[in-house]
C-alpha cells in the first residue's frame, strides 16, 4: 500500500507515465498520425472560427504546436496526452477538496485508468480529446467560485466554459448541468448570481466570433451534427432503439470501472445523504449530463456515438468513492493496485498488438511517401512552391501536413479562385478518372487517389 506521505508523487509518477507510455507506443507502432488529427491539422493550416464539421478549438491547439513542432508525429500523442494530463490534475484537485482525503482522491484518478476513453482512444487528439481539461476545469472552477464567489473565479470558468463549447457543441451538457444545480440550490447560492452572470458574458465574449462565423455560413457546423445523429432521417424505432443501446454500451464500458470499486470494498452498502451538497453536486455533475444525453435520444430518436461521452465519465470515480467512502476496506489496496496496473498495461499492449497485426487502418496510410512522390513530382515541373491543396481533409490534409512548404488546406475553391494569385501553386486532390479528363496542369495518380498540379513553370 502507497503510504499516505507519498501520495503526491504516487500521483506524478502517475502522470508521468500515462504521458510517456501514451506517447510513445502509438509513436513508434504507427506510420500516420490518425483521421482526427490530421482532419484538425488540415483545418489549423487555414483557420478560421469554425469548420463543417466543429467548432475551431482543435485546430487552434494543433496549429499551435505545428507552430513549434513541425510535421513530427510524437508531438500530436504528445499534445494529446497533456490534454489528458490536464484533466486528471484538474479531477485530482477537484477531489482533494471533496473527499478530503489524498488516497481516496488518488484513487479517483487511477480508477479511470478502467475507461477506456482516457487510455485506448487518447493517442488521437480531436474534438472529444479536446474538451477533456476544460470539463474538468469548468467543473472546479464552477465549485470554488460557488464557494468562494471571487470575480476571478467566476471570469475563469467563463473562459474555460467557452473553450469547451469551442471544442464540441456536445459540452453545452455539462454547462446544463452546472446550471440545474445552481438553480435547484438558488436560495443557498443566490449571492452568487452576479458572479454568474459575469461568467455568461465573458463566454459569449469569447464565442461571439463563432457565433458569427455560423450566421455567415448557414449553420453548417450545426447541420453536420444534426446528420452524424441521424435526425435527417425519422423513424419511430431509433427512439427506443437508440437510447437501449446508448445505455447498453456505456454498461459494457464501465464494467472494469465497476470491478475496480467492487475490489476495495467490505461490503456493497452506500448511503446518500441528500442534505450534503457535495454528492448533490457530484450527482449533478456525473449523471445529469448522461440522463440529458439519454433523453435527447429518447426524444429526438438520435443515435449517440460512444466517442461523443468521452469527458462524461471523468468526476465517476470521485462520485462512487464519495458513496462508498464508509464501505471500502484499505486493507484491500493492494489488490486494487494489482488490478489497476493489469488495465494500466493491458490497454496500451493491446493498442501496440492492433497496430502491428492489423495493416489495414488509417494510421499504416504512408502519407509521408505519397507527399515525398508528389512533391518530387511537382519539383520536376515547376519553379514556385505548393501553397494550397484542394481536396478532402483526409487525401488533401495529409499533403498539408506533410509536404515541406505547408500548404493550406481547402475543401473546394468554390468562390474561392478570384483569391489564388499566378505564383501560388495549387494541387487538386480527388477522383482520378475525374481530374485527368479535366485538368489544365500536369496529372498524377497514387491509388486509389488523383493529383493535379497547377504551378508556374
């Protein structure tokens, strides 16, 4: 059993090997960065405050770190993983003041190490991925300015907020959430109210240029995930399908969460005292947001992707060590340490064993030899640069990313072409029979995809 004097560097040590191990495993088994990532790099190399798909936030931290990084893959499983780090910090903090008791909060963070949205899926930074730091950061803002009420509590979870919301749309449920508690506890909390209001505006301060951005383009983030629901095409059965499979699969992704608290305890007994505002917070802030995504598929008969509950299940091992508290046996530990590391490794084991047994995903796609071809190619008939590619987010993206002079990425040039000038060399990315009948430059193609090279010669 770790000794309660060496709890915190249990916890870096922790941290520290979740971001080695994260990083360099996918590093190493993997030849392209995966779909997500590039699909957010292709959108960083042109930005803007919105894409058709999400809102801009997952471009803007990419962009940053090509910025200083360059097209090193590491640095993206890097950049993942301290998103992640920053939430496990956040959620540690967070529990400290809760449970207040540094092995219980300990526990809180190693008992995710049983979802397998912080470990498995992390090596792909995206939307999901993105929002992880600011739901926890909005949730420990959120309390400590309900319990403090100072302005610059209440203008961080503002800025925090925003950010999540630039991420997903999907973090306006944790903001609900955080709403219905204030509002159920508005007599208790009513002093406050100034410093809510302050943190409303400081985040449509920092959404208004999105806001913006979507009135000048007809929604079209909104639309997007309005398809990926499948609410474009009614039928009464996806309203009892939908939502008895939603609630299947997040009982099968908990289940080595569940096991993890089954281990330490004496007995399975808990006792909710719904005077204590900590759990009423605690219910508030995991459950709710999963009953609103329930009823949103109840009601509208929209199928939730698994992916979309990643930040949903970060505060769980702090609910259930905070219902169980009285219950569990410390004698137990090291059983639970036992169990903890056979997940902590079988996770990233069995990422390294699909990636080097299956050579069929995205991430085996040889995107840095397509790009060397093509550059090689256009350097054999033109004299200026490549500065924009033109094409889906995959095939054109990876081209971005890859090819020396970073060209910018565009969907299409619909509208767009009165903006290219005579030096800046363009290549159009897409169906090959298509591109060869009709293009003006010099063609080429590496299957399953077409290029054709506009430049000066």
């Amino acid at each position: 059993m770790i000794l309660k004097k060496n709890i915190n560097k249990a916890f870096y040590f922790f941290l520290f090997s979740h971001l080695l191990l994260w990083t360099i495993i996918p590093s190493l088994s993997n030849t392209n960065l995966p779909l997500d990532t590039i699909e957010a790099l292709a959108w960083g190399s042109n930005l803007d405050w919105g894409f058709s798909k999400h809102p801009p936030f997952s471009a803007f931290a990419v962009e940053f770190f090509f910025k200083i990084f360059g097209n090193n893959d590491w640095a993206y499983y890097l950049l993942s993983q301290i998103f992640v780090l920053v939430s496990f910090f956040f959620v540690w903090k967070f529990s400290n003041e809760i449970l207040e008791d540094k092995t219980y909060s300990f526990l809180s963070i190693l008992l995710l190490a049983g979802i397998y949205f912080y470990n498995f899926t992390t090596p792909e930074f995206n939307v999901n991925v993105s929002q992880l730091p600011f739901w926890a950061l909005s949730v420990y803002f959120f309390w400590k300015s309900l319990n403090l009420n100072k302005n610059i509590d209440w203008i961080l979870f503002g800025i925090f907020s925003a950010l999540g919301f630039l991420s997903k749309y999907l973090f306006i449920y944790i903001l609900i959430s955080l709403f219905i508690f204030f509002i159920l506890n508005f007599k208790k909390y009513q002093k406050s109210l100034k410093g809510y209001f302050l943190s409303i505006l400081t985040s449509l301060i920092l959404i208004l240029p999105h806001f913006i951005w979507l009135f000048e383009n007809n929604f079209v983030t909104i639309f997007y995930g309005l398809n990926r629901s499948g609410l474009s095409e009614f039928n009464i059965i996806n309203h009892f399908k939908n939502p008895i499979e939603f609630l299947l699969k997040q009982i099968i992704i908990l289940i080595p969460f569940f096991l993890m608290i089954f281990i330490i305890l004496k007995k399975f007994k808990f006792k909710i005292n719904i005077k204590d505002k900590k759990i009423i917070f605690l219910i508030s802030i995991n459950l709710i947001p999963i009953l609103l995504m329930l009823a949103t598929s109840l009601l509208s008969g929209a199928k939730i992707r698994t992916m979309w509950m990643t930040p949903f299940y970060l505060f769980f091992g702090t609910l259930f060590l905070s219902i169980f508290k009285n219950f569990i046996d410390l004698k137990k530990m090291k059983r639970f340490y036992y169990t903890f590391l056979f997940f902590f490794i079988l996770s990233p084991s069995l990422y390294l064993l699909v990636s080097l047994a299956d050579k069929t995903k995205r991430t085996d796609y040889p995107g840095k030899e397509i790009s060397r071809l093509v550059q090689s190619k256009w350097d054999d008939n033109f004299v200026n640069e490549i500065k924009i590619v033109v094409g889906d987010e995959w095939s054109a993206g990876n081209l971005s990313y890859h090819l020396y002079s970073r060209p910018i990425w565009i969907n299409d040039l619909q509208n767009k072409t009165s903006n290219i000038t005579d030096d800046q060399g363009v290549i159009y990315v897409g169906n090959p029979k298509i591109l060869k009948k009709i293009c003006p430059g010099v063609f080429g193609a590496i299957n399953p995809v077409g290029y054709c090279m506009i430049g000066k010669r």
